[in-house]
C-alpha cells in the first residue's frame, strides 16, 4: 500500500478548512445513529424471510442468487415508497431486467460486453438491467463481510437506477458523481434497513453499519489510480463512507443535491496527483515524530493552549492506567508513546505480511488523538467521557483537513506535513476497527459506535476545528 504522509516545503498563508457540505445543525449523541438508537444485533438475511418472486435471467438458483434476488426486491420496495415522496410525486418503475452470470463460465454478451472474466456488479441505463456475477464476485463479498456485502453492492447498483428515473445527473457530470450518489442513496435505502421495515433483511446500527460501511472503505479507489475525472471513479473510502452516510442521515433529497460542484469541493480524490506525490511512508522514528509534533503545534497554535510534551517512551501518571500505542497524562500535560506499538499500527497488510495495522498517517492520527485531549483539557472539557471521544475524533480529523494540499488549489494546508487521500482512508479504516484511540477518551475508551466515529471525523475534516465543541460539547 503506498502512502502520502510527506514533509514538503512550507506554503505560506491563512488556514482554510476544506469546503464541503455542513451536517445537521445541533448536538451530536453517542446513544444514537442519525435520531435511531444505537445498538448492536442481529445482522443480515431475516429468519423465515420469503423467497422474492422476481424474474432473473441465466439463475443457477443457487445462495448467492437467492440473497441477491431478495436485495434487489427489497431494494425496488423501498424505493417504490420513497421515490414519489423524494422526486416530486414520480413513480418507480420496477427494473426491466435482472441477469445473474458466472465470469467463470464461457461469456455471453451483455450491454456490450462479454461475461467472461467480468467480476462485476453493475446497471446498464440502455438496457435498463442489473447484472451480478454469481460466480466470483458475490462469494467474495459474502465471504469476507458477509451477505449485507451482497445487499450493499446491489443496493448502489439500483441506486443508478434511481439516478436515471430522477433525473439527478447530469449527462456531462464525471463518473464519480453518479457514483457518489449511488453510494448516497445506497445509505437511504439502510436507513429503511436499520428502521426494521424490510421484509428480506436486519442490519443493526452498530456492528451492522460497521460491517455496510466495510464493505464501502474495501472497494474504494486507490488514490494515484484514479482522479475525480476518471471514467472509473468512485471515490476514496473517506468519499465512498461520507456519501453513505449523507444519505442515511438525511435521506434521498439529500442525495440529489450531490452535483458536480459539490463532489468536487469536497472530494479528497483530487485531481492529477503524479506517483511521486504518494510514494514515501513516513516511518515511525524521531524525526518523523518531531515532523508530527510540530505539526500539531502549527494546527492547534490558535488555541492558544499550552502544547502538550510527547516522549517517546512509556511513563507513568499517577492513578491511570496507560492507554497503546499512546497515552496522555493530564496532570503533567505529557503524552508518552510506546514506539513499537506504534509501528505495528504503520505497518499494513501485505501478501507477506499479516499485520493488523493500517498505515503511517492511523499510527500518527493515535498521537494526535492523545494531542486533541490536551486541548480539551486546556478548555476546561471532561476527558472520561463518551463526548469526549467524539471531540477527539473531530480534532483528529481538524487536523487531517488542514495538512492536505490538492493540485486544484482549493485547499490551503498549515504547516510543513502533508497527507494525501490514502492517508484520511487509513484513519476511515481504524476508526471502523474494533480498537484505535482516534476516537477514543483519556482512558482509552472508544466510543462504541462506529458511524459516530467516522461521522465526528468526518465533521473535523470537512469543517474544521469549530464544530468539534459546538457540535460535541455537552
């Protein structure tokens, strides 16, 4: 996995945070998901659920085809409600065909193309259909994350569908707005899911939306790929979850507002980024901490809060327990870090590795968290709390925001460190694991659900430090 996270010359000028689209005005809940009580359950095909009467074309008849044929239907009576109430009173109109197919078999044609080989899942606006290659890609998708892996994938794919009937792109938008708000209105439909009003399938709104959300950050667009103009774009996990989430929150009229102008002030799938701009991990060592302390120093100095001491060893602190691969201790102001640790995090799966971690930028964003703490304190917040994990994740994300540089010049960074899209996607990734102090209190508790964690860093990212206590101050 290449990675960004780089030293590179100072720019000069003011601070501006990353435009985007503001969420929902008021305070934020670690005891809800977007107004639904967070909880965790039972998650995927209903027990006892019917086996859907559609029609699918080349069906072998088999698992994968049942719980694929189930979403579609799911998916086509949701949207058959939702539809007139989010589109000005238009009807929906069912699918025209569903074709399931083997990539492993001989290839047939189908809307251009030939099967064979053709690892996919997509919709065909000439033809009006949704193929899935039963064959390869499903079992992968339920193999890995389970059968809402299957549920998601078709979910987005109906949801260009919903695209074509609305209306809501145009025809010169770049792919990855179509994309966006496929992933946009693949959030709506799980809200409907998360609400208990499907007939096929249960997805709780915590281990469940983590799962959903998996599914998203794994099939993103590697940064250096792919720009936001490309043919097969769909955006960083960072973009790909953000969209989701828009959707679950806010439902499809949120979706429609997705145009091209707003994908592209918000993306982080910029534009015309050269390899070489994504080459280098910055390793874990003294002078690449030194680079991140001072970092830090430059984003939080406005504050103007007394900067924490970080070492890069363990220490105590009277009366707490230490919190890996980072700990902050309020009574001396110090943040004392177990290197090794912090390695293991850096260090990404590989074909001839087996590490748990996620990259440089998730083991640097665990310093920062401890970094938010010191801030907090300095304002007087409590730091044992669930909000204050919350906050913590929104300053994490302040920061992120603020060391990005984009060729297109809407973004104006602080300081001397610099990450890329892959970066923010690694901090996606451990916010969605089961242990990372990104959001995380003083006592290393993690706020329990998981769209809370990506939601409040989301929030830091796209809008800066100010929201992080007005939003979650309380």
């Amino acid at each position: 996995m290449v990675s960004a996270f780089t030293c590179a010359s100072l720019v000069s000028g003011c601070a501006q945070v990353i435009s985007g689209v503001p969420t929902t005005v008021g305070g934020y809940s670690t005891t809800d998901v977007a107004g639904l009580p967070a909880a965790d359950g039972p998650s995927g095909p209903k027990d006892g659920a019917p086996q859907a009467p559609l029609p699918v074309e080349g069906t072998d008849n088999g698992e994968m085809d049942k719980i694929a044929r189930n979403a579609v239907a799911d998916v086509d009576a949701y949207w058959a409600e939702a539809f007139p109430d989010a589109f000005r009173g238009k009807k929906f109109e069912p699918l025209k065909r569903l074709i399931s197919y083997d990539s492993g078999a001989p290839g047939g044609p189908l809307c251009g193309q030939s099967t064979a080989g053709m690892v996919n899942a997509f919709y065909c606006p000439s033809e009006d259909l949704v193929a899935w290659d039963r064959g390869t890609l499903l079992p992968q998708l339920n193999n890995s994350f389970g059968p809402l892996a299957v549920v998601t994938v078709l979910a987005h794919e109906m949801g260009h569908a919903v695209q074509n009937r609305a209306g809501t792109a145009g025809p010169n938008d770049p792919v990855i707005v179509l994309e966006q708000q496929a992933d946009c209105y693949t959030g709506a439909y799980f809200r409907h899911v998360a609400e208990g009003s499907s007939q096929y399938f249960q997805v709780s709104t915590g281990s469940g939306l983590n799962e959903v959300m998996g599914v998203l950050n794994y099939i993103r667009d590697s940064p250096g790929t792919s720009d936001f103009t490309g043919s097969n774009a769909h955006g960083t996990a960072f973009d790909r979850v953000s969209a989701f989430q828009y959707g679950f929150s806010d439902g499809p009229q949120r979706c429609a507002k997705m145009t091209n102008q707003e994908v592209t002030q918000r993306t982080t799938l910029f534009q015309n980024w050269k390899p070489a701009q994504q080459e280098t991990e910055l390793p874990i060592d003294d002078k690449s901490l030194r680079a991140v302390e001072d970092s830090l120093h430059a984003v939080f100095r406005d504050t103007g809060v007394e900067p924490p001491e970080i070492v890069a060893e363990p220490k105590t602190c009277s009366g707490r327990q230490p919190t890996s691969p980072a700990s902050y201790c309020p009574e001396t102001n110090t943040i004392s870090l177990n290197v090794p640790e912090l390695r293991k995090i850096a260090t990404p799966p590989s074909k001839s590795s087996q590490s748990t971690g996620y990259g440089d930028f998730a083991a640097y964003a665990q310093v920062a968290s401890r970094y938010a703490l010191s801030v907090q304190k300095a304002a007087g917040y409590a730091l044992d709390d669930e909000s204050a994990g919350l906050r913590t994740a929104c300053m994490v994300g302040a920061w992120s925001g603020l060391l990005v540089e984009d060729p297109i010049g809407q973004r104006n960074p602080v300081g001397k460190l610099r990450i890329v899209p892959q970066d923010i996607d690694e901090g996606v990734s451990a916010l969605l694991g089961d242990e990372s102090l990104i959001s995380a209190n003083v006592n290393g508790d993690q706020v329990p659900v998981g769209f809370a964690r990506v939601e409040a860093f989301r929030v830091g990212v796209q809008e800066g430090l100010s929201p992080c206590t007005t939003k979650y101050g309380d």
